[in-house]
C-alpha cells in the first residue's frame, strides 16, 4: 500500500489494556495493516483518568494535543500540557495521570519484536 487515508472519528476506540488503567482509550490509526514500520496511536484520558506505570519494549514520542497531565518516567515527575513531547526509550517505566479535563494525546511507537506491556505496580 503506498499510502492510507482516513478520518480519527472512524477509528474504534478501545479501551486501555495496562492493568488498573482508569477512563483511558487508544484508538490505532497507522499500523502495520497499513503497511508502516510504526505506529500511530491516539489516547483520550477522561478527568481523574490514569494509565500506571508501565514498561514495554518499544520506543515511543508522546505528543500533548489537549489538557495537562503529569508524567511519570524512570524517576522524574513532568507536567505536561498542550504542545509538549516527551520521546521514552525501552524498557523504562512510565506512566501518565490525568489532571482535570480531557487529555488528548498522540504516540507514535515503534515495532519491537515483543509488544507485550507490563505493568510494574508502582506508584507515579
């Protein structure tokens, strides 16, 4: 397939699968059905909403679209807001908290031989 067009408000939103994730979903936009190296992933956090720490293999680029948040990597706290990106490598653990409207967020990951997520229990 050379290129793959489409509308996010015809992508199925599921829910997320990090075990305690709380009003989180993700919707696949771009993946390897499409023909790409990569992922394209857009996540909807609702108020009070959560995706715990958790590590998986791939690399990924978180990019804010809308709210404010907190995020959780290795051993720093961020706080993020609209227009920030954070690229997390492999294997370190993360997690994002939502504040208290809507967040909206882009991440683009990469295709690792194991896609399987962990979650590690800890806190943010």
């Amino acid at each position: 397939m050379d290129h793959y067009k489409s509308n996010i408000s015809e992508v199925k939103k599921e829910t997320v699968q990090v075990n305690g994730s709380k009003g989180a979903y993700i919707q696949w936009l771009i993946t390897r059905e499409n023909g790409a190296h990569y992922a394209v992933r857009k996540f909807t956090v609702e108020p009070s909403g959560i995706i715990p720490m958790h590590t998986h293999k791939y690399q990924e680029t978180v990019v804010i679209t809308k709210g404010k948040c907190k995020l959780c990597v290795a051993n720093r706290v961020y706080e993020m807001k609209d227009n920030d990106y954070v690229f997390i490598d492999g294997d370190i653990k993360h997690a994002i908290l939502n504040h208290d409207e809507r967040l909206e967020f882009f991440c683009i990951i990469d295709y690792a031989g194991n896609m399987e997520i962990q979650a590690t229990g800890e806190e943010c």
